[in-house]
C-alpha cells in the first residue's frame, strides 16, 4: 500500500484520539468539582436552581432549595460549584459597594447640556423665534409626460388583461 492511500486513515484516527482525550479531561474537572464539594457550599444544578448543600453521600447530595426544604439529587446533576460572593450575589442580590470607582451616570440627558453653552441658530434670513419649515410632500402638478393622479402610466387598471 502506498503511504498516500493511508495518509486520510491516519488524520481521521488522530482527530478522534485527541476530541475523546478533551472529553475525557472534562469529565475528569467536572468529577474533581463535584469531590471538592463541602456542606454550606453554593452549587447551581445542571437544570439552573441555585442551592446550598447540606449532606453529601456516595451518589448523592442533599441540597437545601429553600429555607426548610431539603431534596436529593444525584452528585452529576450538580453543574457548577460556586464561590461564596458569586452565589450570594445571584440568590441573594447582595452586592459590593462599587460606587466608590464608577463614575456616575445620570438619569436623563439634560445634566449633561451647559446651560451656557451657545445656541445653533436653524432659522432662515436671520430670524432667530422662528424655525426653517422642510417641504417633504409632493408637488402639486405632475411634470412633463408623467401622469396625473391615480391613472396608470399605460392606461391600464388593476384588474384589467395584461396587467403586471
């Protein structure tokens, strides 16, 4: 066999070995996340509810979901252990003081307008009460060969024979 006929073999052989090598790397952080977890724990499970845990067993984890109310789910169903600041920030809506280094943004436009600052001037032959007025409607006489109205430049009508 000529090593050209083997070349395509052995680039698809080397793409699945390195996608199952990722994969397997994966599983081994998401494993290693869940063993790092301890009681009193913020974890987010993988259908999206936010809880503390509070007992962990071989295949499950006792999860408090709200104040009184325990459930058990199994150890994969955890999808992200979360800090401390993280999860009281997300369940909780406790913040940081961040408004020491922010600057302040205001509510409406017109703290940012100086009072003096000079006004442009839109009106026509200097007269300053009164602003320039646009013309955007039609022209009342149609030009040259153009037709007047409603009447079709052909002559014909909708609904007629060999209309487009």
């Amino acid at each position: 066999m000529n090593l050209v006929t083997l070349l395509p073999f052995i680039v698809l052989i080397g793409a699945m070995f390195l996608m199952t090598r990722s994969a397997k790397k994966k599983q081994q952080a998401a494993a290693q996340m869940r063993n790092d977890m301890s009681p009193g724990t913020g974890v987010r499970t993988i259908g999206g509810m936010y809880a503390t845990v509070k007992e962990i067993g071989d295949d499950t984890v006792t999860l408090e979901v709200a104040p009184g109310v325990h459930a058990i789910y199994a150890k994969n169903s955890i999808g992200a252990v979360l800090e401390d600041e993280e999860y009281n920030r997300i369940v909780h809506g406790a913040t940081e003081d961040l408004t020491l280094d922010t600057p302040v943004v205001p509510d409406d436009a017109s703290s940012l307008t100086e009072a003096d600052a000079p006004k442009t001037d839109l009106s026509k032959d200097g007269d300053a009460g009164e602003a320039p007025k646009l013309d955007l409607g039609k022209g009342d006489e149609p030009k040259g060969d153009e037709p007047k109205g409603d009447e079709p430049k052909d002559g014909k009508s909708d609904g007629e024979a060999g209309t487009k």
